[in-house]
C-alpha cells in the first residue's frame, strides 16, 4: 500500500476526533496528534482502536507509545501489516 | 481485592465519596451502590427546598463505581501511585433520584486497552427502575 493512500485512510480515520478543520486539512507527516490536532490520550487510543480494525493489525502497547505523529503512525501499520 | 480493600483506596473526601459497597466484581462488570443521605450538602440548594440529586452528582456515583472502583480492581497489582481521570461521559437521566434513596450501578467493561477504560454504565432504584444510563471512559494513569 503506498503512503498517500494509508495517509488519506488515516485521515478519514482521526477526522471525528478533530474539531478543527482547517487542522485536518493541512494534515501532513509531521503532523502530531496531540500538539496539532488537540486530540486528548484518550480520543487517540480510539484512533489506534479504529487503525486497528481499518487495517486489520493488532497494535501492542510499545507501538502504541510511538504513534504520536502521521509519520510514525504510518510506520507502525506498516511494519504490523509486514507481521502479519 | 475485596469491595473494602477497593474502597479503601478511593481518593475522596467523605461528603464526595458515593460508593457503600460493592457487591459484584469481575474482569467483565462491577457492581455497587450507594445511599444518598439526607444531609448530602447539594440538597440544601438544588433545588431550594426542593431536593433533588443533581445529575451530575449520580453521573460521580456512576463514574466512581463504574471507572474509579473498577479501575482499582482491574490494576490490582499494584495501585499506590494510580490515577484515574474521567475523559468522557455520555449518561441520560431517566428518573429522579431523591435524599434517602439506595441506587444501583452496573457498569460493564467496553474495552480497557492502551490505559482506557470505557464502560457501559447503568444506575437502578430500589425498585429496580432504570434512573440513568450511558458510556464513561476514563484513563488509568500510573
């Protein structure tokens, strides 16, 4: 899967835990989830949640600790989807 | 852990502890309830001279029963340096709750991953009617 396409699914992903739009739109790698979207530690376990079934993996604690950015989000699922 | 043992634990003053006992625990659901006392001090202004448990005070009983305390038995192992934040609530109040009245609450575990804790929280009456319903989350934080 390239990285634009599991980018875009990411973003269709965290868009109901983001009030601000204009955040969302400009969502790009380096985005992080906390600082630049305002998304509290609970609404992001929701969205590890949601990586979770979107693309069939499991995600550990560890990984989960690592998935504070688009980057590093990215990065996980693909090495969880590579585990598979 | 025992119902005591948990209680024990709980971080609150007495006029905002809203836990008796807990009377079912389990991976899966807790169980408890708590006798709102007539001397409560919310009753003397809500309502004046009409009291009524505010809303957000049995959403307090169902949290401290339904994340709190079943926090504190899921965590067993080791809760000295435990805090449990309350990230988000969704209840509907169905039926008033008045001074002197023993309510229920039965909270069923929705997920607990990642240090989150959702659960499907219900409170009953004494006469089994459903008073308030909905979801709480809350996060386990050490």
């Amino acid at each position: 899967m390239k990285n634009e396409t599991m980018i875009e699914q990411l973003k269709t992903i965290i868009k109901p835990y983001v009030e601000n739009e204009e955040q969302w739109n400009n969502l790009n790698d380096e985005t992080d989830f906390i600082k630049d979207l305002d998304i509290n530690s609970a609404n992001l376990v929701d969205i590890v949640l949601d990586i979770e079934d979107a693309f069939e993996i499991e995600i550990d604690n560890d990984a989960m600790e690592k998935m504070l950015n688009v980057k590093a989000s990215i990065e996980v699922i693909k090495q969880k989807i590579a585990e598979k | 852990m025992t119902s005591e043992e948990i209680i024990a634990q709980l971080p609150y003053g007495d006029d905002f502890c809203f836990v008796d006992e807990l009377t079912h625990l389990s991976l899966d659901k807790i169980e408890g309830n708590y006798r709102f006392k007539e001397t409560e001090y919310f009753y003397k202004s809500h309502f004046k001279n009409n009291p009524i448990t505010p809303g957000v005070i049995l959403t307090e009983c169902m949290a401290q029963i339904g994340l709190v305390c079943f926090g504190i038995y899921l965590m067993a192992e080791d809760t000295t340096a435990l805090r449990i934040v309350m990230t988000s609530t969704d209840i509907e109040f169905i039926k008033p709750v008045y001074p002197k009245e023993q309510v229920k609450v039965k909270a069923k575990k929705m997920y607990y991953r990642f240090h989150k804790l959702k659960c499907e929280v219900k409170m009953y009456n004494e006469k089994d009617e459903i008073v308030a319903k909905g979801i709480l989350a809350g996060m386990l934080i050490k």
